[in-house]
C-alpha cells in the first residue's frame, strides 16, 4: 500500500459552494482524505466549509470582496501591513491584485516550515510566489481556464472605450499568471478543451498539463422523483451580468419561446441592480415570465432542479462546466452550448447548440418542450454518464497519482 501524502492546497477565494473554483477544493480535499492523505488547505476569505476533511488554515487578508461589504475601505492600521497596502492600492486604481497578494501571504505564513508538505497545489491563483515556493518544495497548480477568454468577452461585449479600459486593467493580472504557468513542471487542468486553450493562450506545451475531469456532487445533486415537474418550467444557475455566462443570448430565445409556449424561467441567483441583465428583462418585457430566486441554501437549489423540465447552460465558454453535471446528477435534461469543455461533459446525453446562438436555443427549448419522450432519454441518458465518468473518487486517485510523479520528477 502507498504510503499517505502530505498536501498543501493553495485557495485565494474559493466559495465552497458555487464557482467551479471553490467547489474544486472543498470536494478535492474531501476526497483526498477519504484516500488517507493530510491535506491542509491555506485559504483566504470566505471559508471553503471542508466539513472536517483535512486541516483548514484561514489568513488575514483585506477581504475587499466580500459580496456584503464590497470593496469596503480598510482602517489605516491595516495599512500598516506592506501586502495589505499594496492590494488596496491596486485596488484603488481599479485592478485586481488578490492572487498576488495572497500567493505573498502563503509565502510570508509558510517561510522555513515549506517542508512540511510533499506536494504543493495551488488552485488557480498563479502568484509570483509559486516559483519561489517551487525552489523548496514540489509545486503544481490548476488552471481552470485562460481567464485570457474572460478579458476578451469583456472587452467584447461593451462599445464603451472607458469600460474595454477598465477591464484590461482589472485583469492586468494575467501577465503574472502567463510567466508562472510557463515556469512550472507541471500543470493539472480540468478538460481537454482547457488544456489545448490554456496551451495557445499562454504559451505552454501541452505536454506540461495532466488533464483530470473534476467530480459532480453526487451527494447533494439527485433526482427527487417525488416532485412533481411543472410543464414549461426552464432552469438556469447563473444570474450574473457576466457576458462568459451567456444569459444575455437565452434571454433573447425566452422573447420568442414565449410567444408560441407557456413558459417560465427560474433564475438561481440575483442581477446585478440596474446592470445588463436586468435592464434587458425590462427591454424585452419578459418580467412576468422569469423568477429571480436570489441567495437560496441547498435544499431549495435541488428542489428547484427537481420541478423544471428543462435545465439550461447558456455559455459562451465554461473550462468544465459544474452546471451541466450537477443538471444532469438531478435527472434533468439538459440544453447546452458547446463552449469550451461543456460537450466534454455533456457528451451525447444533451441537447448541444452553438454559444452566443439565441435563435439556435430558441430552437432546442422549443423541440424539448414538444418532445417529452426526447426530455425522459436524455434525463436518464444524463444521470447514467455522470454516475459512471465524474464522481470526486476518481478525481482523488488520479490527482494523487500525478502528485507522485511530480515528486518523483522534483527529486
């Protein structure tokens, strides 16, 4: 039998419950542990919930994202601290400066005490503090996607030359996160897709990445067969004014799904007061038909999948794609773009349109509301494939796997 590895994960902001980020690293550790490795998480702020799965390191950090204080203004004894007052000048000149600040911080809590651990993973922050971390102890780290795509979507979807200006700044962290991942042995992605994209967008060889499907939370995601569906009811998991998330483009399908069915959309999440999304719900006159559910806890999350025939995923561009398997683990069919590495995880059990196409989801809600039999194949068609490909077990062996070789490469 092996012998159990020491691991220490790298988390800057990782919300254990929505983003595929957070969801990463609460699930990882759990099945990490579950294998017999220790694992310690160093995070900074919100708290990954590991639930007793590993150790849980918590740093002191500005927090200035904190969705119910955004952006707040730190007392002057904060100030005090170099890190903490570089971060706020970034911030204040509108970048985004955490995952150095916090890679500086992993640096600062871990000085001498680095071999401790026989692997380092770090979760897609990409700080400059890696490479100096890499010259004590193994390193690697996951890129989720090129947040290349992100800057560019960003920069796409606004005619504003002041707003493209602002968000060529806020991602200006890029740059830091080009030079570490073209420095590191070896680099752990999620898909295919994000493998080949991160390679181009960065300038890595694609023999530097081990590509490893991350798990559904099958634990929380299932079908609750005694929910009655209500005919017409469509589902979405993702409110945010982000352009990547493509609600914009299903928006515009509901404007005409509506016209020839009764429908209803479900909206898991809140629009940013008076942003895009909820300027063009009024603009379209589609505000009786679509229900905002704002914050809910879990419960209500599964039950919300269990009374809607149809699940959609919208984007433009996912490196995984969570939404489509946690769908799909609900026993709900499944309307997908093909953006990035969401066919990876579809595969043949949803229906796949192109992304940024609104007639072409006009078009495959429509064909699904008509054809139950087609919504029952791919309901079942969807809950088999992620039973037997995307389970944290899997993602756990192979993750450790690759922590050996990288070892074994480092020594």
């Amino acid at each position: 039998m092996k012998s159990s590895l020491k691991i220490g994960i790298l988390s800057y902001r990782s919300n254990p419950h929505c983003g595929g980020q957070g969801v990463y690293v609460r699930h990882l550790t759990q099945a990490l542990s579950d294998l017999g490795h220790r694992v310690e998480v160093i995070a900074g702020p919100p708290d990954p919930q590991l639930n007793g799965s590993g150790t849980l390191t918590m740093l002191d950090t500005l927090d200035l994202y904190n969705a119910d204080n955004p952006f707040r203004t730190p007392h002057i004894r904060e100030l005090k601290d170099p890190i903490n007052l570089l971060e706020w000048l970034d911030v204040s000149a509108m970048g985004y400066p955490e995952p150095m600040t916090f890679g500086m911080r992993v640096n600062r809590h871990l000085k001498g005490c680095e071999s401790k651990f026989d692997i380092i993973h770090d979760n897609q922050s990409l700080s400059y503090s890696l490479l100096s971390l890499q010259r004590k102890v193994p390193v690697t780290a996951t890129i989720h996607h090129p947040m290349t795509v992100d800057r560019r979507l960003a920069v796409q979807s606004t005619r504003s030359y002041i707003k493209k200006l602002k968000a060529l700044r806020w991602y200006s962290f890029i740059g830091m996160q080009k030079q570490v991942a073209r420095r590191l042995k070896t680099i752990i992605t999620v898909s295919d897709s994000s493998k080949r994209d991160i390679a181009r967008e960065f300038k890595v060889s694609e023999s530097n990445f081990k590509t490893i499907p991350i798990g559904i939370d099958t634990d929380n995601f299932y079908p609750l067969d005694h929910i009655r569906k209500i005919p017409g009811r469509l589902i979405v998991t993702n409110s945010a004014d982000t352009p990547l998330k493509g609600l914009y483009h299903l928006l515009f399908a509901l404007k005409k799904v509506v016209k020839k069915h009764r429908v209803s959309l479900t909206v898991i999440g809140t629009p940013k007061k008076n942003g895009g999304i909820e300027n063009l719900v009024k603009k379209l006159d589609i505000g009786s038909h679509i229900e905002f559910t704002g914050r809910i806890d879990h419960d209500r999350f599964v039950r919300e999948y269990a009374k809607a025939s149809i699940a959609i995923v919208p984007s433009l561009y996912e490196g995984f794609g969570l939404p489509v398997g946690e769908a799909m683990a609900c026993r709900i069919p499944v309307i997908s773009t093909t953006g990035g590495a969401l066919p990876e995880v579809a595969g043949d059990a949803a229906k796949l349109v192109p992304p940024g196409d609104a007639p072409a989801l006009e078009k495959a809600i429509i064909e699904l509301l008509e054809d139950p039999k087609q919504r029952e194949t791919l309901a079942q068609k969807g809950y088999e494939r992620v039973m037997s490909e995307f389970t944290w077990e899997k993602t756990a062996i192979k993750t450790a796997q690759a922590y050996r070789g990288i070892i074994h490469d480092y020594h």
